[in-house]
C-alpha cells in the first residue's frame, strides 16, 4: 500500500513538472499576440530548459527549514536510471563528499540539485560550479565581487517580508545575514584574499579575465563561489586546475564552510580534509556515512562484512530447509508436519526479505608492459638554462639526471615551469644554455590533459588505435586496450559516448603501445575516478620504466614517488622528507596551521 502512494505521488510530482513547463510554453508562444517582435517570442521560449534528466522526489523536511530530506528521490538520465527510489538528506553545517564509479551520475546529481530539480525550498540559494567565468574586459577582481544582482533581489525580498504581519521572522534575518555577507565596503578586501589564496598576486588580479587561460578563469568562478558563500555550495573536482599550494589553501577554507557543500572529488587526501559526511552512489541508491573518506572506508568494510556473515547464513539456512522439505514432505504425517512449518518459515522468511550478496565495486587493472634495462645515464641536464625569452628565464643552471629506477614527483607553485621542465625532458623545448642529453635508445611518452585534442571522437577507441599503429591485428588492439579496462561495447563505440575518464585510458592505451622506458605524466588523474587512480598507482608501481610525475593529488604521489623535486626559484632541489611532510610545509607557509 505504501509503495501504491509513494508511486502515485511521484506521478503527480511529474504531473506538476510537466504541467509547469506546459504553461510557460504557452505564455512564450501566446506572445505574437501581444508582442511586437519575434525577439520576445525567441527569448520566452529561451527560458525553458530543456533537459536530458527526469527527476522526482518529494521533499519531507520542513519548507522553511535549513536541513533538506527528500525521499523517494529517482534519476534518469537518456532514458538510463542513476537512483531509484533513494533517499538525500543533506543537513546545514554538513560537508558531503558525493562518491561513486565513473559514470554512475555524481555530476548528473549536482546539476538536477544545482538547476533545482529536486524540490528543494526556495529561501535556500544554491550555486553550482560547472564553468569558467566568461573571458571579458572585466578584471579578475572585479569579476569576483559583481555580485549585484543577488543584492538588488534579496533588497526586494526584505521589502516584500518586512511588509507581513509577522515581520517576516527568521526567513527576514537569514536574507539581513546574507546583505551583511555581500557588504560592498569589506567585499573587496574578501575577495581579493580569495583570490590571493587561488594563486592571484595583486597584478593578476588587475588583470582583465580574457587575457587569462581556460583552467585560470576556472579558479576566479570558483573564488566567485567562495565569495558568494550560498546556502548550498556544489562543486565539481575543485581541484583539477589548481597546484599542490592552491589545493592546500582550498582544503582548509572549505573545512570552515558553514552551510551545506556536496563536492565530488577523485583526491582522498581532500576529502579527509574537508569532508563531515559520505554520500556513496552504487547500485542506483545513495547511501550515507558519517565521517570522512577514511571512515567511510572503515565503516563499508565493516558494514559488508556484516552483510556477507547475514547473507550466508541465511543461504545455509534455506539450502538446509529445502533439502528437509524435499526429503520429508512426503513421508510420515509426523515429519510431513515439520516439513510444512519449515516451508512456512521459509515463506515467511523470503516476505521479510532476505539479505543481499555484497556486490563488490569493479576494479579497473591497469598494465604498463615491461621494457627491460638501460645502462646509465639514461637522461642528463648538464648545466641547462631556459626561458621562453633570454631576459625571462625559468630556469638556471639545471644539472641532474633520470634513470629508468627513478620515481619523481615535480612540485611547486603555478608557473614555476613544471610543464616546461617535462617538455625539456623530451626535447619539445630546447635549452638556451647547456643540454640534454638522452640514451640513444630512449623512449619517452608523455601524458597530458591535451592529448585528450589528438582523439577523433567520431572513431572508436579500437578504430583509434589501428589507426594509429597500422600494420597490427585487430586482437592485439582489442588486448592493448583491454589492459587499462576499456572492454566489449566500450572498444567499439564511438569516443564521444566515453565519459572523461574513459577517453584518459583510451590515451593510456595509445602510449604504452609505444612500449616507453620513461613516462612523463602532467595531472593525470583528472577525470579518474578513486578507484582508477588506485589501480594506475598499482601499476606504476608494478612496472620497471622510470617516471617524472607532475600532480595535485597529495595520495597518488606518496603511493608512486621516491623523491619530491621542488621546481622554484629558476632551479630544481630534492626535498628532504615525504609528500606529506611538504604538504605540512605549505600549510606552514601560508599562515594556515592548525
């Protein structure tokens, strides 16, 4: 009966949605009759979104309340369902770490809560962070404090409540709270220590958005989000355009946020930093943890192995029911009767519901194929000077070399020329003073977030590859990629079905075809999930090549790197100590110390 009304009420949940959309069509289109130009016409129609999700659920907390629970909540996106019939409670105060597999639909989640899909009440203002702000003539500051509108609106609010025979109560004091929070006289000097957290010296932040990159203009809307400080705070891996210092700075802003943030992040170490709480997506429902990601960890191990005790036991149970009951249902009245009643307990058994197998979580495995040895000195810099101009250099009298036992990780801030020294490394850039020496024999591939570019979406990842490496057997193309999980459909389809991730280990499959001595890997976990990350780190460790990490991810460096090279200050030093022990450091050095 319950479920009859649950399922009805998610009917009139859809009904309402549609009957909205159903009215504002007709207001767009009745417009010729009363408008005089067909803009006003394009623009009401513009107003719809229309969209790939079906979301419902119905909100059982109080409309006015801080805390949000939604229950019978299901999502689909394409036709294809992510939820069914799950619960979200999402509670003020709270930090959510939003898990899952890649392509299970965190992000598809954030964007029906950030397009307010969900009945979510409406004093509760939400920004979600899903682009760059737009390139323009603004500058970086300016772009991050152009907040007006939001005031011009709540200014109206407070008007409109100030007016009603309560005196508008609470609802009146939160919106006084926010007025005071988006204060033009301080909102300068918040905003630029934002930005200065992000990376943004005070000539930066001077400067127009349009002369900054993709990832830089990524940081100002997310400085913008830190500004704005909305009830409910969504974010998408904050962190993939952002250096080690910048992710440290991050980390410890957000675990004072005071409001509701759900944050879907690949990076373990952040999540422990920032996270109060667990949302874990697997098997069409969200299951909540309290805690932080090691805890969660804990706390699912625990639960399962729980679970697995329960769930076999039962199966002993009914195997040893079922086998009394085909032996002695029909034999004496005596054991007959005892072979109704356990059929009765079975029956009732199976009404209650019976505890299900633990479905483990599909391990990706990675493989880099061995490549044997090459004698020393396998790359050197001999007194290497580099600059994209002689007067500007990066870098000063490098001397050091790479062997194929080595295992670095490149740190430093933004600009410091990480990127340039890889490129260096494989002779991409050439130096201006001294020179690089590398072992005849010596194979380098480098991954970056660029490579994603060479990939003809129209092909498949199999297509692809032959075509990259003509003259080879389709199995063996088929098995190449194999090794970095893409397998059956996903080989065949063409590249823009892939999820982000996908694509990464179709790129990963193209490189170690080459059969590298050395990888030069520039972030490569953007866009993997946890899991991925793990069984890359697994196989890095695995294979004999050497490799020159560059990384924001604090984890994968402590499981894969030797040895931490700080590149500041136009040259290259070792530090003394562990990834952990810098990240310490950095904390240090910008004031941020517990």
């Amino acid at each position: 009966m319950r479920v009859r009304r649950e399922r009805h009420r998610r009917r009139q949940l859809q009904l309402q949605r549609e009957k909205g959309n159903l009215r504002r069509l007709r207001a767009a289109t009745a417009a010729p009759a009363e408008s005089n130009s067909v803009d006003e016409l394009t623009n009401g129609v513009g107003e719809i979104q229309l969209s790939d999700r079906t979301c419902t659920g119905i909100l059982c907390s109080h409309p006015l309340s801080r805390d949000i629970r939604i229950e019978s909540l299901s999502l689909t996106f394409h036709g294809h369902d992510l939820i069914v019939d799950s619960e979200l409670e999402l509670n003020y105060g709270r930090r959510y770490g939003l898990l899952g597999l890649n392509g299970c639909g965190k992000s598809t989640l954030l964007s029906a809560i950030g397009c307010r899909e969900l009945p979510i009440p409406d004093h509760m203002d939400i920004f979600h962070l899903t682009r760059e702000i737009e390139a323009s003539d603004m500058s970086s500051l300016q772009a991050v404090i152009s907040c007006d509108e939001e005031r011009l609106r709540l200014e109206k609010e407070v008007e409109v409540l100030a007016a009603q025979d309560d005196g508008g109560g609470e609802q009146l004091e939160r919106i006084y709270e926010r007025l005071e929070a988006l204060d033009a006289s301080t909102a300068e000097k918040r905003a630029a220590e934002i930005l200065f957290g992000l990376g943004f010296n005070k000539k930066m932040q001077e400067q127009k958005t349009r002369d900054f990159s993709g990832g830089w203009r990524m940081r100002i809307a997310l400085a913008r989000a830190l500004f704005m400080n909305p009830t409910i705070l969504l974010l998408d891996e904050p962190t993939n355009h952002l250096d080690l210092e910048a992710c440290v700075w991050l980390e410890e802003t957000l675990k004072k946020f005071d409001r509701i943030l759900v944050v879907v992040s690949h990076s373990q170490d952040f999540l422990n930093g920032v996270c109060t709480n667990i949302i874990h997506m697997q098997n069409k429902k969200l299951k909540p943890y309290t805690g932080n990601y090691d805890q969660y960890v804990q706390t699912r191990v625990e639960l399962e192995e729980n679970q697995m005790k329960m769930y076999r036991w039962e199966q002993e149970q009914i195997a040893s029911m079922k086998e009394y009951i085909a032996r002695f249902g029909h034999g004496s009245a005596k054991l007959a009767r005892q072979a109704q009643s356990k059929e009765k307990t079975l029956a009732k058994m199976e009404r209650g519901g019976l505890t299900e197998k633990v479905v483990k979580d599909k391990v990706l495995v990675f493989r880099f194929p061995n490549v044997g040895k090459l004698p020393p000195p396998v790359l050197q810099f001999v007194d290497v000077t580099f600059g994209y101009t002689p007067d500007n250099l990066i870098y000063k009298n490098l001397d050091f070399g790479v062997d194929l036992d080595s295992r670095v990780a490149l740190v430093g801030p933004n600009g410091a020329g990480k990127s340039t020294l890889l490129k260096l490394m494989t002779g991409d850039l050439v130096p201006l003073d001294g020179m690089v020496r590398r072992h005849n024999h010596l194979r380098i591939a480098q991954f970056h977030q660029h490579l994603a570019e060479k990939l003809d979406m129209e092909l498949s990842a199999l297509q692809f590859m032959i075509k990259e490496y003509p003259g080879n057997e389709e199995e063996k193309m088929r098995a190449s990629i194999g090794r970095f999980g893409l397998t059956g459909k996903a080989q065949v389809m063409p590249m823009k079905n892939l999820s982000d991730g996908q694509r990464s280990r179709v790129i990963f499959a193209w490189l170690a075809f080459r059969q590298p001595h050395m990888l030069l890997l520039d972030e490569p976990t953007n866009h993997l999930d946890i899991e991925t990350i793990d069984s890359l780190a697994e196989a890095l460790n695995e294979w004999d090549g050497g490799m020159v990490l560059v990384s924001h991810d604090f984890r994968l460096i402590n499981q894969v790197a030797h040895e931490i090279w700080v590149c500041e200050n136009q040259t290259v030093t070792r530090w003394e100590g562990d990834i952990m022990d810098f990240k310490l450091h950095l904390k240090a050095r910008a004031g941020l110390g517990d």
